[in-house]
C-alpha cells in the first residue's frame, strides 16, 4: 500500500497530541497522510460544511462529532462492513451508540466527553456542593486579580452550561422523540439563565461573551480564575509547570448538583470516512490506527477518557493516586451524562439558543424574550422533520401544501391549472419531504378535492404517513351555512376524496354567520363535532380571517387545530395574539399565504397585491424596502417571507399553494436557505408593529 491520504483534524490543546502519532503510520502503511487542522470544533463544522456543500471537499477522513454527524450525514459513509464485531468489541456500549445513526455505524469514537469541576484549594478549603453555593463563593472570591468562575460565552460551550443547569433544576429541553424543538418557557429555563447571567455579572471575566473552552482553561491554568469546568483531553496542561501557575493549587471535583440533582453535557469525538475517500482500504487502515488500543490510551495518558474499555484499564493500572481518584469521578460523572438529541437539523438549533443565551448575558435581551423562545427566530428549520399537530396524533411537515390551486381557481389567481398539472404537481409533493395537504370543499366547488381523490384511487389509497386536510364549506350558491349543509359537505368531501371517513376537518370562513349562529344548538359547530363522535371525521378545526373570532373558537376548546391566513407575514402580524391563545390552549396552530397571496414572493414590483387585492400604498413601500434589504444579503424575498413563517416555534404548519411541480423543489431550496440574523434585524425594523 502506497501513496498518500489527507485528513481534516479537528485542534486545540485537547486533540492535537494524538497527530504527533501519524508519522509512525506513514512509515508503517508506506504512505503520507496530509492533514488540514481546524482550529477549533466550530470552525471544523463551518469547514465541513461548506467544502462538501460546495463540491470541493476531498478528504479521505474526517474529525467528527456525534451531535453534529446527523447533520454531515449526506457527506460520510457508513462503516458496518468496514469494521467487523471483534474490532468493535473493545468500545464502550454508549460510545457505540452515540456513533450510529439510524442504527448504523457512521464513526468510530474517540473519547466520551464529560465535565468536572476544577477549583483553586489555596482559596477554597471545600468544593461547593451546590450551584446556589457555587454561585456564593465564586461572587465572594472576585477580586481584581481573580475571577470566582471562567466559563466560555459562545458557540458550544455556553449552549452545554445552559443545556445541563436547565436540567439540574428539572427541565427537559428537548422532546423524547421527533425533531429537536427546545422547551425554554419554564422555571427551570428561568433559573438556568438567571444563575449564567448572575455568574457573569458578579464573577466571571467580561470578556466571557467572546470566550470558548480554550480560552477558559487558560484562564484557570494561569491562575486567574478560582473555579472553572472542562472536558478531560486537556487536563494535562493543568499539570505541566511550563504551561501552569497552578500545577499544585488546585483539585477536580463533580459538578455541584441542581434542585432536581446532577446532569452534565456530555457526547463523543469521532473519526469517520467521507463519501469524497479515494482509498478507503488505506483510509480505514487510518482510522483504525487513529482509535486503536495504543492511541486512545495515548490520549487517556493526557487525560482524555478514552472511548476503550481496554486502553483506560492499560492507564489506570499505572495511575498514582490523584489520577486514580479522578478516574474515578470520570465514572460518576458518566453516570450523570446528558446526551443531545440526533438529528440534521440539531446544529441550528444549538446556534439559536447559544446566540439568545448570549445576547442576554450582553444585556441586549430580556432573560424573558430569550426564554420564551425568542432566541429561535434564526434556526434553520428541517423540511423532512415532523411535528405533532396539537392534541391530534398525527405527525406532520411544517410545510403543508395548500391545494386551492389545484382546483382551477382563475378567478382568485388568475391563472388556470389543467388536470395533468394538477396530478403532476401531487406527485411531486407526495415523492418530496413534504407529507401534509390542505384541501377545502369550496375549492374549485369540489374540484380540488376530485383532483385529489383521484390521485389517490390511482396509487391505492392515501399513502401511509401523508396527512389530508379538507374544510367543511357554506352553499357557495345559495350561501347557506346550516348544519346540515355541514354534513353535507362533509359526506361530498368523502365522495369526492374516496375516503371512508377524514383525518382532519376544519370549518371554514365562519365569518359568513354569526358567532351564536355557528355556536347554536343543530347549528354548524355541533353538527361537525357530532360527526367526530361518528368517527367520520377524526379531528376538528377551525379555518377563517378575523383574529378575534379565531380566538373565540380556539377559546371553546372544542377544536384541535386553527388556521389563520395572510395576517401572520413580514408586512402583517395580526395573528400574533392567535398563536399565543392557541399555544396555551394546546390546540395546533397553522398560518396560511406567508406570502400575502404573492407580493412576498415576487416583490411589489411585478405583483402589488396583497390578500388577493391592491396593496396599499404604504405597504407596497415596505415591501420594496424588504426586498432591497435582502438583495444586499443575496436572499430571495420569498425565503424571508417563507422562512418567518417557518421559524416561529407557535406554527406547527406553514401553509403554500403550489401550482406546478417544480414549485416543490424551489419551495424546500426557499424553506432551507440560509439567512444571517442581520437580515432579520433589518426585516423587523422595516415591519409595521400594528400589521
């Protein structure tokens, strides 16, 4: 075996030792093995991320980590018959299987990863049991020539100090399942936040907010701090005269504990194969030799709790007492891992909290905004992800396709949409991410719905997993909006769809009729609600325009879900109220038209109307205004427009009418586009507070 390999290396103190070991692999395989080194895990992810999405990535082995590998995943190659079960046996169970995805093995791990607490024993006789306690002595012991507690102030690092105290005070921050969608609006998030910025006010360095991990630990190591954490790789330079002030001052200790006990951020370093590998029996031959006995236990000799049962046993059979007993914290502190969710779309997530976290600790937020999940407003939302819809059961995309264009509406959009358009642009939808469809009776007076319904007879019924919405409509003859007109509706929207009964129906327009008629005894509302006692409709919503009435009904509590359309955009933000009350109810909330009928999506320019009608003036300005903001920043106005809709965490669904097929594609590629958090400030400043 000959020639040459390269490598993109994650660096820092806590990683760079084990490279020092890749000559003696080149003179064993006879080749050279070039390495390209980040600085740091952010800017590996920022490499990674935009040498393979470009195409110009050709690395035969990578530096990984399991949170983020979700998210690389269309870039690495699994290793299940690279690697068989003997050469695997030697990793720890959980270290294994934080390394799968999908139950298959995308990496090999390199270490686990959890934190101790480091503190100065020339200043403290006793390790604080508490954070309370932490809090009390780290603000006692500041000074000007110390600091009480170092903690980094940006990217991972304050996310995982956020993560983990949320948790020591009960919360749970992500759901068991689905998509990671953060729960901040509790007590626990309040504490957690308020103990971070009242460390950061009354202890800790200011330059906190520009600080990662290592810039933290040579805080400590040079013997300004009096309290700090850190990941066990670098605990050596802890121990080295020549790079320590405080080789002999100081002890390691478990985190203190939370009001509902100890958790601590934890996750695994891995390596793994790209899909851009020239030679994968050298590259695999690499990886091997990176996460063998020798390397990991390489590592351990510096600190690092190794991913191998066997190469900690080879350290700790030669551990002196003080490595002994922290070895043994490292197995406590194990116990007490908090583990992030997998999924692709989990680094944005991590990003939008991390940033809120911070602007709070800057004093540029409300600890209240960014709890309530205003930090949210600039992560990348996942088209393939699903969401529970409220009390309903089902699991749906937070695109939903709206099909009022299917049903030939030339009178509402002017323009006409044939038949085999119509099935070509379903096709596209139900072959894409996408697995929600939104359908009306009054749609084409039923043609949307036929439209649909053949489809459906043609691949064999509604296929497993999609989503079909319709609404029960008035008479669009006679405007009749009674009860019974409300079965029959239903029972034409059976008729039409070919189904045996319906997942999910919503009454429609409401405003047509009084509030008390709609509410009256045999009137619409008790018609439809006694068809979902019927079983012919599985679940009931409520669909229409004026705000206050959409919360009279949200506010019955007889509907799982509501719609709103056009007064939830860039230019109007009438329904804020709307998802709020839903929100609190538990009933799903939905938005409508984010483009505002298609001004949004095509600027004032060539379509200066708003809701199906002239815009006014003022608004047309403020939409050209938008636009020319996101012209400088490169973005489409309609992914601005889109994407608001998308990343507010009140929306389960966001509802657009498509008319063509390839109107799926561009909508995901609009759905995902990357927007910097300057173009939104300059977004909100344009908007109009009153919509």
């Amino acid at each position: 075996m000959s020639g040459s390999l390269k490598a993109l290396l994650v660096g820092g103190p806590m990683y760079d030792p084990l490279y020092t070991r890749l000559a003696e692999f080149e003179v064993i395989q006879d080749l050279r093995v070039e390495t390209v080194v980040a600085p740091t895990h952010p800017d590996l992810n920022e490499q990674i991320e935009a040498e393979f999405a470009s195409g110009g990535a050709s690395y035969d082995l990578i530096s990984t980590h399991t949170k983020y590998a979700p998210s690389q995943k269309q870039w690495l190659t699994p290793l299940d018959d690279d690697l068989d079960e003997g050469e695997l046996e030697p990793f720890t169970p959980r270290t294994l299987e934080l390394a799968r995805i999908d139950g298959s093995l995308y990496s090999v791990p390199r270490n686990l990863d959890v934190k101790l607490l480091l503190y100065r024993t020339d200043f403290m006789e006793d390790k604080p049991s508490s954070w309370e306690a932490l809090l009390e002595s780290a603000t006692r012991l500041r000074s000007d020539n110390i600091y009480g507690f170092a903690f980094p102030g940006k990217e991972s690092g304050l996310f995982g100090h956020f993560f983990e105290l949320q948790a020591m005070a009960g919360g749970t921050m992500f759901e068991d399942e689905g998509p990671p969608a953060p729960r901040l609006d509790d007590e626990a998030g309040r504490w957690a936040l308020g103990l971070l910025k009242d460390l950061y006010e009354r202890a800790s360095p200011p330059e906190t907010p520009d600080w990662h991990y290592d810039e933290v630990a040579a805080c400590f190591r040079e013997g300004r701090a009096a309290m700090s954490t850190d990941w066990p790789g670098g605990f050596y330079t802890y121990l080295d005269p020549d790079q320590s002030a405080v080789v002999d001052r100081f002890d390691v200790a478990l985190y203190p504990e939370g009001p509902a006990g100890r958790h601590i951020y934890s996750s695994s370093h891995t390596f793994a194969i790209p899909a851009t590998v020239s030679d994968r029996p050298a590259a695999i031959e690499l990886l091997r030799f990176l996460t063998s006995r020798e390397s990991q236990a390489h590592e351990a000799r510096l600190g690092t709790l190794p991913a191998r049962s066997d190469s900690l046993q080879d350290v700790r059979s030669e551990a002196r007492p003080f490595a002994e007993r922290r070895w043994n914290l490292l197995e406590r502190a194990q116990e007490a891992a908090l583990v992030p969710p997998k999924h692709a779309n989990y680094p944005a997530v991590e990003d939008a909290i991390w940033e809120g976290i911070r602007e709070a600790l800057l004093g540029n937020k409300s600890v209240d905004v960014v709890r309530k999940g205003g930090m949210l407003k600039n992560r990348v939302v996942d088209p393939s992800s699903r969401r529970t819809l409220g009390g309903t059961g089902l699991s749906v995309s937070p695109l939903c396709v709206g099909c009022a264009p299917l049903g030939d509406m030339p009178e509402t959009f002017d323009y006409s949409v044939d038949e085999d358009r119509a099935r070509e642009t379903l096709r596209a939808v139900l072959d894409s991410q996408i697995n929600f469809l939104d359908t009306a009776a009054s749609y084409g007076d039923g043609e949307s719905e036929r439209r649909i319904g053949g489809m459906l007879e043609e691949m064999g019924g509604l296929p497993e997993g999609v989503v079909l919405a319709t609404k029960a409509d008035r008479d669009l003859t006679t405007g009749d909006f009674s009860g019974e007109q409300m079965r029959r509706s239903v029972e034409r929207s059976l008729r039409l769809l070919g189904m045996d009964r319906l997942q999910l129906v919503y009454l429609h327009d409401p405003e047509h009729e009084s509030f008390d008629h709609m509410m009256s005894h045999g009137g619409p509302v008790e018609v439809l609600t006694g068809l979902k006692e019927e079983g012919v409709i599985q679940n009931l919503g409520v669909a229409g325009g004026p705000i206050d009435l959409m919360i009279r009904f949200v506010e019955t509590d007889l509907f799982e879900a509501v719609i709103t359309h056009n007064r939830y955009t860039l230019v109007n933000r009438t329904a804020d109220p709307l998802f709020d009350i839903a929100e609190e109810r538990g009933v799903a909330a939905l938005n409508a038209a984010p483009y505002g009928s298609g001004i949004l999506a095509k600027g004032p320019d060539a379509y200066a109307r708003y809701q199906y009608r002239e815009a006014p003036k003022e608004m047309v300005e403020r939409v050209r205004a938008m636009q020319g903001a996101c012209r400088e920043f490169d973005v489409p106005l309609a992914a601005a427009a889109l994407q608001f809709s998308l990343k507010d965490p009140r929306i389960i669904s966001t509802i657009v009418g498509m008319s063509r097929p390839e109107r799926v594609k561009q909508t995901l590629d609009l759905a995902t586009r990357p927007i910097p958090p300057e173009l939104w400030e300059r977004i909100d400043a344009l908007a109009s507070p009153n919509g």
